[in-house]
C-alpha cells in the first residue's frame, strides 16, 4: 500500500475508523470519484493489533494526453511529467491536519505527499509507466490513557498534633509495599521506609509529612492491576501523648475504558476510625486538593497540667504588713485577675506581729493545654517565640472595706507568670515580679494622724495576632511616665518620673496625707513617653490618664483615703504591637534555584510554567523559565507569624505536549514566618527533597515520533505484456549496523510499491534502488541504480518530516 495507518498503544477496536483526504498540488488529475476536487477515504481495523499497518489508498487515477501537456521529452524518446498530491488525515474536528485528540487517541497531524512520475513511451498507444515517492505515508496515532499520580494530587501522609506544636523530625511513618511490584512503581524499598515529618506545624495544625507519588504515572498497561502498601506510626511521642496506632492499607486500583480514553485510579485507604475512604483521579482532571486528594491522616492528642499555690512547688509569693498595730488572720483579702478582669485566684493573710509580714496564701491555679488553648482565644495569654506561655495578672487587695483606721498605701501589682511544656505532659510555672523582687508586698498602715497611698499603675501591651511575639518584659524600661497634679497643692510622691518593669508595674511611691486634707479629693495625671518598633503607644498616652485620692475622717481619730478607680492599677497604658507584612521569594530570599533542563532540542524562554500553590490549589505565585532554564518565581506576601505550606509543580506537569514530556514531580514547599520582635517578620523557605545546594530540578524530555518515506518505482517490459509480480527490485538504506534492504515486485500495471523506510532521527539518509536480475528466457534486465537522499528535519513539535530527493531528477523506471 501506499499509505499505512497504525494505531500505537492499543489494539484496534470494531468502532475504530480514521478518515483520509487526498488533494492534487496544482492542476494533477484525480480519481473519478473525488468531490470537489479532493478524495475521502475511511480506514478500519477491527482485529488488527497494536502496531499493525493497516495500508489504504484512494483507488485509481486515469492519466490522459491532456494531462502530459508541457510534459518533459527524455532522451530515449518518451516523455515524462511528475504530478504531485497532498494526504492528510482529518482531524477531531474533522478537517484535514488538524490532529486533536478524543478518547484518548491522538491523531496525526502529518501531511503525506505523493510524487507520481508518468512516461508516455509515445507509440501510438497511452499507456504509462509510473514511478514515484510517498513522503511521510506512515500515520500514527497514539494511544495514550495516563494518569501523572502526583501531578493528580499525589497521596499525602498527613499528621496533626492537638495539644502541642509539631517539632520537626517528631515523629515518623513507615511506608511497606506488599509486593515487588508496587516497590517498584513507587521506588520504595519493599522492606518498608520510614518517613519523619520535616517541617513543624502550630498546635492542632496538619502538615504533610510526605506527599507520594512524585513521577508515579500509570497508563493502560496497569490497566486491571493493584498496587498496596501498608503506612503506619513508627515513631510515636512519649509520656503526655496518646499516639495513633492506626495501620492503615492503601490500595491503588487501575482501570482503562478504551472507549473513551479514560484512565482511573482509584486509592482506597482503609483501616482509619471512620472506614474506608475512596479518592479517584482520572484522565483529565484537575488536579486534586483538600478533601479530594488521597490522604492518610495521622492524629496524636496531647495534654500536659500544672499547677501554682496550693501544695505545687511554685506559688505566689506575697506578704502583708501593717503599720501601727498587729495583723489579724484573714484581715485582708486579695483577688488575682486575669487580662480581661476575671478573677483566676484568691487569697488571705496570715496573722503577724506590727510591722511584720503576714503570709499572703492563694488558692491554687490550674493550668492545662486545654486551658492554654482557651485562654490563646481569649487573649488572656500570649504564646512566647520559645515556646512559653505568658499569663499577664493584677494581684489587688480588695479595699472595700478596710478595717477602721487602716489604710492602703501599697495594695496592686502586676505580675507574670509564664507556663512552659516539658513534652511530657507536665506544665511548670514560674512567677515573674516587679523589677528588683522575689515577691509581692502588699502595705497598710494603721495611724490616727495621716495615711500614706502608693502611686501605682500598669503598663499593658496587646497583639494584633496572637501569633506575634512580644512581651510586655520585652519592653521594661523603654517607656517613661511622669505624674503632676491637676489639683494645686496636691501631695506627692517622692519620684515624679518612673519606668516601666518587666512585669508592666509602674510605681511612683507614697504620696502622704494628713488631717489638713480630711474632705478634700485630689486628681493627678500622668503621661507615657517613649517608643518600641512596631508599637503604637496608648491613644491617651501625650494627654495622659487621671486619676484621683479622695481623704476622709472617720469621726475616730482616723482618716481613710478612697482612689478612682477604687480596684485594681491608678493608671494603666495599653500599647498594641504590630508588624508590616513581610514579602518574601522562594527562589530569592529563600535560596532555592530552580532549574528546567529540556533533553532533546534546546530550550527557549517562558517556555513553562511553574506554580507555588496552597494545598487547596490557590495559586500564590507563578513563574516561567528564561532561556536558560532559570526559574524565578514572585515574592509571597505574609502578614502574621506561621507556618504555611505549598506545592511547587510545573504546569501540565506528567502530561505530553507537542513531542515534550513534562515532568511531574511535585514537591512539598513550607514557610517559617517568625516575628523579629521589631515590628517586621521573618520568612525561612524549606522544600521536601531539595536543598539550598542542589535546589529545585524539573527536567523534560523532547522526543519525536519516527518519519517515513516510501519508494515507487515503475516497471515496463517491451516486448510482451506484463505480469503481476514477474519482476523483483531491491532498496537499500542506511550504513553500519543501521543499513537495511527491503525487496518488492511489480503489479500487472507495473508499479512497484517498496515498504516504507523508517527514521528516528534527523539528517540526510542515501538510499539505492535497483532490479534484482532474474532469468526470465528472453529478458533483457535492466542494470539502472537509481540514488537518492531523504532529508528528515524535526518540525520542532514532535514529528519528523522526511522529504525524498533522487540524484539528478531521474527517478526509478525500469525497462526490461
């Protein structure tokens, strides 16, 4: 035949047909059934297998007088003139050359040309020698129904700790193959290999401790198999953690639909405590993400507990002393509140001689993770860049009522007590106190003649997030508050400047009053000065915050001093800390280069594409390659404290395109975000599988499909007429190992049709035809050799385009 169909990747099905358009360069005659000047034909090959040529042709092309006009006079006498035609296969669109691909087969895109040399021997009698050239006469479709199983989504070990944050390289997960053929598939060692989780995660997030799949591709030859392995908890957390002892199955199910083309996969994860779970990818589908990618989920609980006061080995230490007079028990009574004023504790005095200190003893407070967590919403506590927990408390004497002629002159403070997790399971506490302390020493003084009243306020700070870092001891002393009185001749403390301490107090000393003042009401003021990076100090803090001590005399020879506000700090100054967000890049902050290698042809710029993605599928950020292979993707803007993962893929990923094969791998991508305690953030970049030094490497492939080129020769016999298959002719191409020699015979009307010659690569190929020489009685042979040269160059798509050319014009016409 002159042309050959073949279907590659699958057997021919009784459904199959594929249509073929012949068209005449210039005015060339065509068949008598051609419409329009052109001719359609429709190949089947029901049972034909895969690989098979199935030939065809458009039938047969009367060659008249009238179409040898301007033909060329040969130097034997006859005359000859070469008409030439096009041959394209329909598309899916069903025009000619168009390709496309439907049901998993793509369809050609070449275009055959047919060279038919007529000689009219010119003796009275048209008839004709026909000789010629079929150029790119082999069609190929392929068959492909593939699944990229990590460009699909991949199936990702994922582990979530509640109750405590992710260390990296906690815990571990071992994968095992059943059996050689899944090892195989996914390069797992069938013994079994353990994954650790690389990246930390908040408490309670989920991280991705390894995401499989990374260039596993199936196509229909797994079509019917299963592949299974078994994934479980290999290196579990200790005292304080209740591990996940699930073993979970994985199988991973192929199926081909040859009808349509469709590939599904389809993973059943089963032994988890809500059953089995199913995930499907298919050929052409999005990629999967969330719920919808394959996962086997890891979940540890974590829980630790604490306590201060009451029998714990930490309390709060704290005395009462009175002036003037012994101390009674249980005279005084004291509340510590929380940030937001609820009472967490409370407590007493024991008795004491005058001028004594009398035990303060508190209730006891209870921490847990659980109340941690709470008290994170609440923003009743921080979480420290080390790990801690801060708790910021006022401790206050409750001074309504207080004894008759006693009163306060030292009677709040600020403390803070900060909570560490030993990953055990236990919590310890420790007490911070006012700057130059051990503990709290609340004063009060019996005296009939005047009362003194400790000037003290409270620094506080917020966050913006709970995420961010900074403490209120991270900015003792950085703040400066001077007090003066708004009413005249007001008594005053012996320091009218003060700093703030590590615990946010902020004290002036005793400020002492006497009979004189008895019905008067004095107010004060005091103002903050001072700055932090990326902290916006107290609305209030240039006008300032008021305050004021009313005296009274009891009638007995005392006097009582009453502040406003009556509980809890004089004054207090609430800053609120911020950070700008921090942009920053994968491949320029973070370090990572990424490369693109393309084998086969050279590589040219913004050629691919890649993708930062969440593991939702929302793209943060997209990039292509230069012209070497150099990837640089934009800046990632974060806003707050955190870890945030990603995957890195390229575009069309596992997937073949114009003759490139594009890589599938995908890989894990995280980013560190810490608060540098100056108002800006820091971002540390890490990728799963790749480092600093060796970076990020996708590498496609380029290769074509292989061009073929077809000889026909003619073949006349003066003399007598002509038999089918009377005559042999050889050709031969190629050299070295390489060379090849096909034969062929002539038909009754004497054309010779010699397989086509196949070619895998460009560049320029010499070929010879001649006859083999019988001894046929009476026959002269003739000794002509025809030479020539196919030219192949790469159409830089994926095909090969070969071109016939035969030394001087002259081509193959035998005359025995």
């Amino acid at each position: 035949a002159l042309f050959n169909k073949v279907l590659d990747g699958r057997d021919w099905l009784a459904g199959d047909s594929f249509g073929f358009e012949l068209t005449p360069v210039d005015d060339a005659p065509m068949p008598e059934d051609a419409v329009n000047g052109a001719k359609t034909v429709t190949v089947t090959g029901a049972g034909r297998k895969d690989g098979d040529p199935v030939g065809f042709g458009f039938g047969d092309i009367a060659f008249t007088d009238d179409d040898m006009a301007e033909a060329t006079a040969n130097a034997d006498g006859t005359r000859s003139k070469t008409f030439s035609y096009h041959v394209q296969e329909l598309g899916v669109d069903g025009q000619p050359g168009t390709g496309g691909s439907s049901n998993g087969v793509t369809y050609s895109k070449e275009m055959a040309t047919l060279n038919v040399t007529v000689t009219d021997d010119l003796k009275g009698n048209l008839t004709a020698a026909v000789a010629g050239t079929v150029e790119n006469g082999v069609f190929t479709n392929t068959y492909e129904s593939e699944v990229d199983y990590g460009a699909a989504g991949g199936l990702a070990i994922t582990k979530t700790l509640n109750g405590h944050d992710l260390v990296p390289g906690q815990f571990g997960f071992t994968v095992k193959p059943k059996d050689e053929a899944t090892a195989r598939k996914f390069r797992i060692e069938q013994g079994g290999e353990e994954f650790t989780n690389a990246q930390p995660a908040p408490n309670g997030e989920k991280v991705v401790v390894k995401l499989l799949g990374g260039g596993v591709e199936f196509n229909q030859a797994d079509n019917g198999k299963t592949f299974s392995f078994e994934v479980y908890e290999s290196r579990k957390g200790g005292a304080g953690y209740d591990n996940d002892d699930t073993r979970y199955t994985v199988d991973i199910a192929v199926s081909d639909d040859a009808n349509t083309g469709k590939l599904t996969v389809t993973t059943k994860v089963s032994g988890g405590a809500t059953g089995v779970k199913t995930f499907t990818y298919a050929t052409g589908d999005a990629r999967a993400t969330g719920a919808a990618r394959a996962e086997v989920p890891f979940v540890n609980e974590y829980s630790a507990t604490g306590d201060l006061g009451e029998g714990a080995a930490v309390k709060i230490e704290a005395a009462k002393t009175l002036s003037g007079r012994d101390l009674n028990a249980g005279e005084f009574n004291y509340v510590v509140l929380d940030a937001r004023g609820a009472t967490v504790a409370t407590g007493s005095n024991v008795a004491a001689g005058k001028d004594q200190p009398g035990k303060i003893v508190f209730t006891g407070i209870n921490y847990t993770t659980a109340k941690i967590e709470q008290a994170l919403a609440d923003r009743t506590a921080t979480k420290d860049p080390d790990g801690t927990y801060r708790f910021e408390y006022t401790v206050a004497e409750q001074t309504t009522p207080l004894p008759e002629g006693v009163t306060g002159s030292v009677f709040t403070f600020q403390i803070v007590v900060v909570v560490t997790d030993n990953g055990d399971g236990t919590l310890s506490p420790e007490v911070t106190y006012p700057a130059g302390s051990n503990s709290l020493a609340f004063q009060n003084t019996y005296d009939t003649d005047s009362v003194g009243v400790e000037f003290r306020g409270a620094k506080w700070l917020s966050l913006e997030d709970e995420a961010l870092g900074l403490t209120i001891a991270d900015i003792a002393d950085k703040y400066e508050f001077k007090i003066e009185a708004v009413t005249p001749g007001a008594p005053m403390p012996a320091a009218r400047v003060a700093k703030n301490g590590p615990a946010g107090n902020v004290t002036f000393g005793n400020a002492t009053y006497t009979l004189a003042d008895a019905g008067k009401t004095f107010a004060y003021k005091v103002t903050e000065t001072g700055s932090v990076a990326g902290v916006a100090n107290d609305a209030a803090a240039q006008s300032g915050k008021t305050f004021t001590v009313t005296i009274a005399d009891n009638g007995d020879g005392t006097l009582e001093a009453t502040t406003s506000p009556a509980d809890g700090p004089m004054f207090s100054f609430n800053n609120t800390y911020g950070t700008t967000p921090a942009s920053s890049s994968l491949t320029a902050d973070g370090g990572f280069a990424i490369a693109k290698t393309l084998t086969g042809r050279p590589i040219t710029a913004d050629e691919f594409e890649f993708r930062l993605a969440k593991l939702d599928g929302t793209v943060v950020a997209s990039a292509k390659n230069d012209a070497g292979g150099k990837v640089e993707l934009p800046a990632v803007t974060f806003d707050k404290p955190g870890t945030y993962q990603y995957v890195l893929a390229e575009v069309s990923g596992g997937k073949k395109i114009d003759g490139v094969s594009y890589d599938g791998s995908v890989y894990p991508v995280s980013a560190v975000v810490t608060d540098k305690l100056d108002g800006t953030l820091a971002v540390a970049w890490s990728v799963d599988g790749a480092t600093t030094t060796s970076g990020i490497m996708f590498a496609n492939k380029y290769a074509v499909d292989t061009a073929s080129a077809s000889i026909v020769a003619g073949k006349k016999l003066d003399g007598r007429k002509l038999a089918a298959g009377e005559f042999t002719f050889e050709l031969s191409y190629g050299q070295g190992g390489d060379a090849k020699t096909v034969t062929a015979t002539n038909d009754a009307a004497g054309m010779v049709v010699f397989d086509p010659m196949t070619f895998d690569a460009a560049g320029e190929y010499r070929f010879k035809v001649r006859e083999v020489a019988g001894k046929a009685e009476g026959v002269t042979y003739d000794k002509k050799v025809y030479e020539g040269t196919v030219t192949v160059t790469d159409d830089g798509r994926g095909s090969l385009v070969a071109e016939i050319a035969f030394d001087n014009g002259d081509e193959p016409l035998f005359t025995n």
